[in-house]
C-alpha cells in the first residue's frame, strides 16, 4: 500500500519500487536540493534523495524537501508496507575481510554477496596488508593499522623500507629508500648476484646513495640497513634485498678499438693491450668477480694509437678477475685467470 500527502509549497514528489524478494521499498524523492526523513526506524538512510525503506510494521515516513538557495520547503509522507530486515555490507576489494565504509550494499540475507563484508573499518581497499587488524610497520610513512596515526611506537632501530633503484647505466646505479625513525645514518652493501663478498658502503646520512664501479649487463643484489647509535653500536636488520640489472656496454664511441690481456692465463703479471682511433681518456681498472675493485691500473688521457700497460697482481691470490678498459663513456670487459 501506498499513501502519498503532499503539501503546498515546493512540489517534492516521491516514486516507490519494491524489491521482490526481500519486500523492501527503495524511494527516490525529486523536485528538492536536501531531504531529510522520519522515522528512522526501518530506513538505510535518513538523509539524501534515495533511500531504502523495510521497516518491522506499516510505517508513515515523513519527509521534508528543501530547496537550498531560497530556503523553501516542502513535506510528503509516504507509508510503507512491512519488510524483511535489511542488513548492510561493505565491498572488500582487497579480501583481508575489513570493507569499505564508502561502498556498500543492502540485503535481507545474513550471508553477505561475494566480495562484500559486514565490517567497514577498511582505510585502504586496495591493498591487503593495510586494515585494523595489521602490525604497524616502523619506518614506512603508513597508516598500517588504520588508526589515524603513521608509526606510532616506534622506539627501536627499525631496518629501511621500500628500496628502490632509479638512474641504472652499465657502471652505476642510484638506491633510494624510506628514512627509518631514529637513524642517526645508513649502509648500503651491494655485490654481483648468486657471489659471496659484500661492498660496504658506511655513514651515509641522507636515504640516497649512487653505486660506482660497476660491471655492464650484470645483476647485483643490494641492501640497506640503518644505524642508529653509535656508542653502543646499535643497527638494524639489513633491509629487504633488491635486485638490477647495469645496462650494456656503449660500444658506438669506440667501434675499432682493439683490447687484449696476455698471457691470459698469467703468473702475477701480465700486459694489457690496446688501440685507440682517437685522443682519448683511458682508465683501467682490475675487479673481481664480485665486481669489487681490487686497482686502478690507469686513468690518463692517452693519444691515438697503439698502447700497453703492465698489469702487477703479484699482491693478489690466484683466481678469476675482469679486467675493464674504460674510454670516455665507453667500456670493454675481458676476464681473466692468475694461476700460481
């Protein structure tokens, strides 16, 4: 049954479509800016221009219509015929069972649709780990746990988060990182991926730091941790450990040039070989497989043509070691072997 009064003033009208299954009553007003609505009993809202009605009994709804810039007013009631009871459930994108206040749905069932919850605490639906039930995480800049604040209690030495590599040639690389509460500074230590033997880099006081010296087209793993006092020595844990790759040898400046190292393999010395079609400057430094410098052999600006360089590992233990010839921008790499 449907009763509709409507008053003078401004002409608010309401239509009414009841849902078949539940036997709830969604109302939509026209012809008004504003609405508010009484009783509440029964109702999903009792503001905006739509809302849900399945009250207990029979209810008279009253609603009032106002137009915002003039102030006028109108006031209908509507009655409505009894329903089942309604419940509410938020969508949950995420599925970690806290929903989104802001997206919800109404059914007469206690079992919520697919992908909706009972629970709207969610503060970010879009990702998982985020949600009232979640730890904080130190040193992030996140409102883990959804209460307001960006972490909180956070007294200890908490590793560095979300590692990043930006600005990736064949001989360098730039980590970049979320400062940790507490840090007096940082280390960063790097080495070529699936080898033993860490660089490490010490005292860096700001979340920056651009890796040199590196090998072309290789992989490297790199990690973080942060300091946070010095005497007692107090550090975190290393950080998550991140993976890159350096880009390829830019070999158009120098398409001629001829590189050799002989004898290859060698007992403590050696000679390196090279031509030049131009004037440039020339380093050449000696690394091993970890891509760790163990030399500078040279760095000069050397005249076109032919030349040789001794290379002196006597100081060195036998094994495999690359040899990389730089020339301007450009590099070559050869490897190596010093048997005893």
């Amino acid at each position: 049954m449907l009763t509709v009064n409507i008053s003078d003033g401004v002409s608010i009208t309401a239509s009414v479509v009841v849902e078949e299954i539940c036997g709830s009553s969604e109302i939509t007003m026209h012809g008004a800016d504003t609405y508010t609505w009484s009783p509440s009993i029964g109702l999903t809202e009792t503001t905006g221009e739509e809302v849900i009605a399945s009250p207990p009994v029979t209810t008279t709804y009253t609603i009032v219509g106002r137009i915002t810039e003039s102030g006028c007013s109108d006031t209908i009631t509507v009655t409505i015929d009894a329903g089942q009871q309604l419940y509410k459930y938020y969508r949950d994108v995420d599925g970690d069972s806290y929903g989104n206040i802001n997206v919800k749905t109404y059914t007469c069932s206690l079992t919520p649709p697919s992908g909706y919850v009972s629970n709207s605490t969610d503060c970010n639906d879009a990702n998982e780990l985020i949600n009232p039930g979640a730890t904080e995480i130190c040193g992030n800049n996140i409102d883990d746990n959804c209460n307001g604040e960006i972490d909180e209690n956070c007294s200890g030495c908490y590793e560095p988060t979300n590692l990043s590599i930006a600005k990736i040639t064949e001989n360098s690389a730039k980590l970049i990182w979320y400062a940790s509460p507490g840090a007096l500074n940082y280390k960063v230590r790097y080495k070529v991926a699936n080898t033993n033997g860490w660089t490490v880099i010490a005292k860096i006081t700001n979340t920056s730091k651009t890796i040199e010296d590196l090998l072309p087209l290789t992989e490297y793993a790199c990690q973080v941790k942060s300091v946070c006092s010095k005497n007692p020595k107090i550090t975190s844990l290393w950080g998550t450990k991140v993976f890159f790759t350096t880009e390829a040898n830019k070999l158009g400046a120098i398409p001629s040039i001829q590189f050799e190292v002989y004898p290859n393999p060698f007992e403590s010395f050696a000679t390196i070989s090279y031509s030049l079609t131009m004037d440039a400057n020339v380093r050449i430094d000696l690394f091993d497989v970890a891509g760790q410098l163990m030399q500078q052999v040279s760095n000069e600006n050397m005249p076109a043509g032919s030349h040789t360089t001794a290379l002196n590992c006597s100081q060195l233990s036998p094994g495999v070691y690359l040899v990389k010839l730089q020339v301007n921008e450009s590099s070559m790499i050869k490897k190596i072997v010093m048997i005893k």
